[in-house]
C-alpha cells in the first residue's frame, strides 16, 4: 500500500476562492463538496461554504481546503493546517487509525463521510490533526 500526505488548509468563508486560485496557478481538477451539498449546513448563511474541497494536478500537486463554520473557534495561528492522509487500502488506513488514536482526541470517529467510504479526524497528543480517509473519486449525490 502506498498512502499520500497532502496539505489541508483551513478558511473561514474563502476555500473557494483559495482553490479556484490555487488551480490557476497549477492546473489540475477543482472538486468542492458544499455544506448543503453534504446536507451538513449548520447555519443557512454558510450552506455554500465548503465543507470539503481539493485542486488535484496530473503533475502531483494536491492541496485540500475547507471552511470553518461559524459555530466552531478559528483562528489561523491555532488551525491552519490538518495532515491529511489518504490511502486505497480501509484495511491499512485503520490500522494506522487503531496506533494514530492512541493518547489522543477523536475529533469525528472513522467511519463513512458524504464524500468518502472512511474518513475520520483525530487531534494526537501533540496537538496535531490528521484527516484520514479512503481516497475515492467523488461523484456529487
């Protein structure tokens, strides 16, 4: 199995604007999973807000965006980055979850995602947080 690192980073209402800029610059294919899209609005302002977006080029960049809601703290200094790490192997990815939680603070348990078979979110016990998710295509509900 091979699994990647990719760059997640955190916005409050400009994930889009941040993706669309980052695939002028790189190219590649703009995926945006909106909160209404996810039917996880919590708040109807924010409902076209991204809850889960990339810019993935065929030269290997890839970065990953989202924005917080309002309903949860942000601040850049404390936020700004998760470590996303993205398999093809469930098997593997929650091998790596069981040792990844050890000590540390399940933010969403691992389980299925509007946008993913398995994904979850731990804060481990050096304050780091890693996204973990089985990567597939995703194709809008």
């Amino acid at each position: 199995m091979s699994i990647e690192t990719t760059t997640h980073l955190n916005f409050r209402g400009q994930a889009r604007a941040a993706l669309a800029f980052y695939q002028s610059v790189f190219g590649g294919t703009l995926t945006a999973v909106t909160y209404q899209d996810a039917h996880a609005a919590e708040n109807p302002a924010e409902a076209d807000q991204i809850l889960w977006g990339q810019v993935a080029s065929p030269e290997g960049f890839r970065v990953m965006a989202y924005d917080v809601p309002s309903s949860q703290p942000y601040d850049a200094g404390t936020n700004p980055v998760f470590v996303s790490v993205r398999g093809k192997s469930a098997d593997d990815l929650s091998a790596y979850w069981t040792k990844l939680i050890e000590g540390s603070t399940v933010i969403v348990p691992l389980a299925k995602s509007a946008w993913s078979p398995l994904y979850g979110m731990v804060r481990d016990r050096f304050g780091v947080t890693f996204v973990v998710d089985l990567a597939v295509e995703y194709t809008q509900a």
